[in-house]
C-alpha cells in the first residue's frame, strides 16, 4: 500500500525524499477496504485526510478514485479476501 500512496497519491509530493510518510494512514485504509469499503468511499477517505488532516485542497476525484482501485488490489494479493477487523 506504501507504493500505491507514494506512487499515485503523495498529496504533498514528498515521496520521493520520505518513503514512509503516509504509513499512517495504512491501516485506515486496510480497515476500510476489509469492511467493504466502496472505491468511492475510500476517495472520500482520501480526501478528508488531504483537506482535515493535511490542511490542502482535495485532489482530483478521478485521481483518488484511481488510487481506491489501486489500493484494493494491493490489499487484495497481500492478504487474500477482505475482513472486517
């Protein structure tokens, strides 16, 4: 997931000098996914984390939308089916 967030997401652009500035938000993520979370919920994740926590404005939602999938999948072939946990 760490390669997903800094690859596709790095709100801050940031990634390429601090690998694991968004760790943080990692289990969030694996959280919500392993509880059904739709690709459009986990943007709207995102987003709250890029406007609330980060202080920046939202990126594009097309964007996060692309990052959501991404991160499914990832967490898909890490650790097989989902669970809510």
């Amino acid at each position: 997931m760490r390669a997903v967030l800094n690859a596709e997401w790095d709100p801050i652009g940031v990634a390429a000098m601090v690998a694991d500035e968004y760790d943080g938000y990692i289990a969030g993520l694996h959280r919500l996914l392993g509880c059904g979370a739709s690709n459009h919920d986990v943007a709207e994740h995102l987003k709250v984390i890029e406007v609330e926590h980060m202080g920046l404005s939202e990126t594009a939602r097309d964007r996060r939308l692309r990052v959501a999938a991404s991160l499914r999948r990832v967490a898909q072939a890490d650790s097989g089916p989902m669970s809510c946990a």
